[in-house]
C-alpha cells in the first residue's frame, strides 16, 4: 500500500469536513481520489460497480422513498392529525405526553414500517412537541430514540401474540 496515496486519502476527507460536504459525499470523493493515485485504471470498475449495486439493492432506493413520504406526511398535516388523535386518547395522563409519544411512534410505524421514516417523519415534531409541553430536550430525545425503533420490531411481537398465521 502506498503510504502517500493513504495520506492523500486522509487530506482529501479531512478537506471535505472542513467544506462541510456531506459524509457520503466525502468519502467517496475521497476513494476517487484514492483510486486516481493508485490505480487510475480500475476507475471504470469502480463507477461500473457503484452503479451496478446501488441499484440492484432495494433498501437503498427504499429509504430515500421513506424520508420522502415522510416529508408528504407532514406537509399534509397528516402527522399533526395522528398527534392529536394519540394525543386525545393518551394525553390526559400523568406523562401523557411521552406516551403520546411512544404511542404515534407506534402508529406511525405501522404505516410506514420504516425506523428511517419514522425518524425522518415524526422524530423532530415529537421532540419539539415535548419541549413546547414543558419537557427538557435530554428527555424528549431520551423517550424519542428508542421509540422510532417500532418498525423494526414492533410487528415481530405483536403479530404472533394476536395469532396472525400470516406475520
């Protein structure tokens, strides 16, 4: 391996940092760069493979997909209507609304079944809703992360427990 192409890596990224480009940018502007030095020949392999699997792999074009309908969700307001019908079923409570908060993650993931869209749709609106009720931000954040991890599991517990042959 050579030592300065490493080098030239490292600089490379570290000059995107400081650019404040993206980190998927950044790295591969710099594994470009990297292939430049070292093997300027195999750059066509490379595109060739970048393309060939990012489009043949189905959670990569799915996640884009799921942040962007949760963007229409929230546009549409259709999130600000499952947060106040949790919040009219739950809010009451003592807490009631870090249970609101776990339960329109609930929801929510239920439609989309997606942690990313989850997270992208309704992550920052539960958060902000509990600062606004009077929540401190360690808090809302400490109730909201574990509670965009529904999609993933939620279903594989709740489906053999209602006896569903078909989950």
């Amino acid at each position: 391996m050579n030592l300065t192409a490493v080098i030239i890596l490292f600089v490379c990224l570290a000059v995107c940092f400081i650019i404040r480009m993206p980190i998927s940018f950044s790295m591969l502007i710099s594994c470009i760069v990297y292939y430049l030095c070292t093997m300027p020949q195999a750059l066509g392999i490379v595109a060739n493979t970048i393309n060939t699997k990012m489009f043949s792999n189905y959670t990569m074009l799915a996640a884009p997909l799921f942040v962007f309908m949760a963007n229409v969700l929230n546009e549409g307001e259709v999130t600000d209507k499952i947060f106040a019908f949790c919040n009219g079923l739950l809010g009451r409570m003592k807490g009631g609304t870090a249970q609101v908060n776990v339960f329109i993650s609930l929801v929510f993931s239920g439609m989309t079944g997606s942690a990313v869209a989850d997270a992208s749709g309704i992550g920052l609106m539960e958060i902000e809703q509990m600062k606004k009720e009077g929540y401190d931000a360690p808090f809302a954040c400490a109730i909201t992360a574990p509670a965009l991890r529904f999609p993933s599991c939620s279903w594989a517990a709740w489906c053999p427990a209602s006896c569903w042959p078909s989950c």
